[in-house]
C-alpha cells in the first residue's frame, strides 16, 4: 500500500530525509527513482544543487 501527496503547487527541494518510510518522488512526468529511497535516508542531488521541482512525493 502506497501512500500519494499531491502537492498544492510542484516545489523545489534540494533534499529528502526518509525517515521510517521508503519513498519516491514524481518528477518530470514520473516516479523517481525507480528503486525507492531507503529508510532513514537523507538524500541529495548532487548533480542539482539547486534542488530539484517535484509535484508528488509516494511513502511505499
């Protein structure tokens, strides 16, 4: 069972902290990555250190 957030307005964000969930994020027309996130991970772009724009984020 998932869990989806529509987010009011899609946002930046330039790191995602997992906590007790596994989770991924829609972005760019899809859910990334297509491995979820680990639990209790802090997760960056480093290759986007100006953050990323995501409209969704899905707890698995």
């Amino acid at each position: 069972m998932s869990i989806e957030t529509l987010l009011k307005n899609p946002v930046w964000i330039t790191e995602l902290w997992t906590g007790n969930n596994r989770v991924q994020w829609h972005g760019d027309g899809r859910w990334q990555p297509e491995t979820p996130i680990a639990k209790r991970t802090a997760f960056t772009w480093p290759n986007h250190p100006g953050g990323v724009k995501i409209d969704q984020i899905r707890i698995l």
